[in-house]
C-alpha cells in the first residue's frame, strides 16, 4: 500500500464519520452536509485510490510525483473542513413542526400541472426538432456531439431550463408529499413518467447529471415530507447505501450514452465512465503542480468574479463578454492538454482549486465556510415554522448542486441567483394565471 493510497483511506474514513456526526447532531441524514462529506468522499479520497491503481481520469495525475496527489488530497481535506465547520457551531433552533406549521411549503398543488410545465419548458430549451432521438436510443450518442458542436449555451436556453427545474421541484414536492400523506397513490408518476423523463434526459442531454436529478430530488423530498409528516426519516446507513446505488449509476450511464461507441468490457467501460466523473481530486493535482503563489493565488479573483457577475450576464447585453471564462479559463492556463482540440469539454478544477487560484490558501478557507453558511442558511429557514416555498426550491437547488460545487467550485452561486429569480417568476405567474377573477390573496413565496 503506497503513502496515497494509506491517506486516502484515512480521509474516506474521517468524512464518513463527519457524515454520521452531522446527520446525528441535525436528526436528518439527507442532510446538505452529509451529502457534501459522502459525495466528497467519492470526488476525492476515494477516486484517488483508484487512480492509484490503475483507473485515471482524463488527466491522468500517476504522472506526477505522488507528493503533488498528496497536497492536493491534503488541501482538498482542509478545504472541505471549512465548509461543514460552521455546521458544529450552528444547531436549529426550533424544532421540527407539525403539518399545520408548514402551510406554504406544503401548498404544491395541481401536480400534472406543474409536471406539463417542466416538460414544455424543457422541451423548449433543448428543440422540439430533437425529440425524435427519443424513437432511437442507439443514436444518443450523435445528438450529444450535434449538442456539443452548437454550443446551446444561450441565456434564454438557460433561462428555460432554470424554469423547467422550478416546474420540476414543484411537481415531485407535489407528489412526494401525497405520497406521504395519503399513502402510495401514485404508482404511476413513479413507475413511468419518472424513469420516463429520466431516459428523456439521457437521450436528448446526455447529461448523468441531468439524468440523477431527479432521483436525488425524490430522496430528499420523500424525507422532508416524512419527517412533517410522520416525524421519521431516512437511516444513515440507508443514505449510504443510496449513494452506493447512485455512484453504480453513473458508470452505467456513462456507457448508454456511448452506446455503440464505446469498445471492450463493459465492465470495465462502465467503471471507466464513472471514474471520469469523479475527476476533481487528479486535475486539482495538475493545478498544484502548475501553480506559482500558494498563499495569494495567481489570478487576482478573475475566475471568482466570472463565476459570480460574468456567467450570468447575456451576451447579448455584454457584446464584448469573454468567450473563455470561469472553468474554461482556467483550464486554457493550467489544465491545457484538455483545452486544446477538445471541442466543450469542460475538465473541472475541483473546488479547492478553484478558490485557490483566486485568490490563495487562506481565501479558500473563507470562501468554503461562507459557502457552507449559505447552504445552512437556505436549511435553517427551511426547517422553520411558516416556511416558504421560496426556500424549499432555493435549497433543492444548493443540494442538487453539491457534486458541481465539489467539482468546479463557485460557478453554481451565480446561476443559483438566477434560478431564484426565474422560480419566484414562474411560481408567481402560475398563480396568478390560477387565481379566480377577484380574488387577491395570492400564497406568499
């Protein structure tokens, strides 16, 4: 067993425990920062092992002296310490309430309706001339290159699927909490049109993460919705064998999307799929090995302030906007054998070496914690009687983009403060669209 491998055990069994410590010290095992310890422990200790032995990424970190794995295991460690640190110093501070304290969160109404919604938003953001990849599973693989060579990143493309995931959270909120409440009444929204909108996104996107979106909503609804409810929720040891079920899924989509396409044992390429996934601890090695001033960073916040005001900004109310920004620009400088002759591929940074490029080893500390902050703050008002729905779409938001934040850092805070903004539109025009002539109470958000 080499150095890595022994302190890579050594971090899997540290933040498992964190992970246990949190869902104790909340009652809650779904929990944003059990979530974070679990999913850090596949980004990080956990790939690194495996890249160790044989199995690496994109960049494949082997060719660096191994004292450069273990920085970056060393640091990725600190830097995820300081997200879940506030979490031992904070504690809610009322308890859990009945179904009557929770009039606003629980007012998901009109299921279909809200289901309807997400599917025209959706198939509006993608292009209804690409359905018809839906008939023939076998060619996923060509409309995710068409995808990639059109580079559908435009603001109203974005907008639309903000409002579809919006459209999205009300419509599982709506069921999983009928479900909980009046028992096992809809078989069919969970059977089919589930798996369906699954095998839609595999299709049409070829995004694994589009496609566990939306089973990571069901877990974390179906839990909240029993524990006001019923007062139980889901065991540690039952998260992690989810999480189990989850990190398998990932390798075996991985391989559908290149159905026909990818040669050898499927196993194997299915193994290999996963692990590309997994990539933040290997690219982070690269940056540390490349990197000049540990201590202030080398880029004087650049990609902090793009992931913050430049990525949310339209291009065609910024012209002059930069066509390489954020991870991309950072990957052009350190991570370049990616960069070049990879049309869209983006190879993630990894959160520590994000925030360490900005602006140093003390900046990623800081900014981990406020981050941490942020997602207990969304918690915490969550958790509170009178709760909104505001806060249950913008926390569903933070927590389905824990693996982007473990991966790539702070790019999720400013598409975060757009979602928000086109949740509380759309939310507010449904209603008012439903409102009875004369009527003026609209819910609160």
């Amino acid at each position: 067993m080499t150095t890595v491998v022994f302190y890579s055990f050594v971090s899997i069994a540290f933040w498992v425990f964190i992970a246990w410590r949190v869902s104790v010290r909340f009652s809650d095992a779904v929990h944003f920062g059990v979530l974070f310890a679990l999913l850090f422990v596949v980004n990080y200790p956990l790939k690194l092992i495996f890249t160790e032995y044989g199995y690496p990424s994109a960049m494949d970190s082997m060719a660096l002296e191994p004292i450069y794995r273990l920085k970056a295991l060393g640091l990725s460690n600190l830097c995820a310490l300081a997200f879940v640190a506030p979490l031992f110093f904070f504690k809610l501070r009322a308890p859990l309430g009945t179904p009557e304290d929770y009039p606003q969160v629980l007012q998901t109404k009109r299921t279909y309706l809200w289901l309807f919604l997400f599917l025209g938003f959706e198939i509006a953001a993608i292009g209804p001339e690409k359905l018809v990849f839906l008939l023939d599973f076998g060619r996923a693989h060509d409309l995710v290159e068409i995808r990639t060579a059109e580079r559908l990143n435009s603001a109203l493309v974005g907008l639309f699927r903000f409002a579809a995931t919006a459209a999205l959270i009300m419509h599982m909120s709506s069921v999983a909490s009928k479900w909980v409440l009046l028992g096992k009444k809809n078989y069919f929204v969970m059977f089919i049109v589930w798996p369906g909108i699954m095998y839609s996104f595999l299709v049409l996107t070829g995004s694994k993460e589009g496609v566990l979106t939306l089973p990571l909503l069901a877990v974390i609804l179906f839990n909240y919705y029993r524990r006001i409810y019923r007062q139980k929720f889901y065991s540690f040891q039952a998260v992690m064998g989810l999480l189990l079920v989850g990190v398998l899924l990932v390798g075996l989509l991985g391989y559908l999307r290149g159905f026909g396409t990818l040669s050898g044992n499927p196993f194997e390429q299915m193994l290999q799929q996963g692990l590309y996934a997994f990539d933040a601890i290997d690219n982070f090695s690269f940056i540390i090995y490349r990197m000049g001033d540990y201590w202030q960073g080398d880029l004087n916040f650049i990609p902090t302030m793009h992931n913050l005001f430049v990525s949310v900004v339209p291009r065609f109310l910024w012209q002059d906007k930069p066509l390489v920004a954020g991870n991309q620009f950072i990957m052009q400088l350190y991570l370049p054998e990616r960069f070049t002759g990879h049309l869209g591929e983006v190879v993630s940074p990894s959160m520590p070496g994000e925030f360490m490029l900005s602006g140093g080893f003390f900046f990623m500390l800081f900014w981990s914690a406020a981050i941490g902050l942020l997602f207990h703050f969304f918690y915490f008002k969550l958790h509170q009687p009178k709760a909104k729905l505001f806060f249950l779409m913008g926390y569903l938001f933070l927590a389905i983009n824990i693996n982007n934040l473990l991966r790539s850092g702070d790019g999720m805070l400013g598409v975060f403060v757009v979602f928000c903004v086109v949740a509380l539109f759309v939310r507010l025009t449904v209603f008012l669209l439903l409102i009875p002539s004369g009527k003026k109470n609209l819910p609160a958000s």
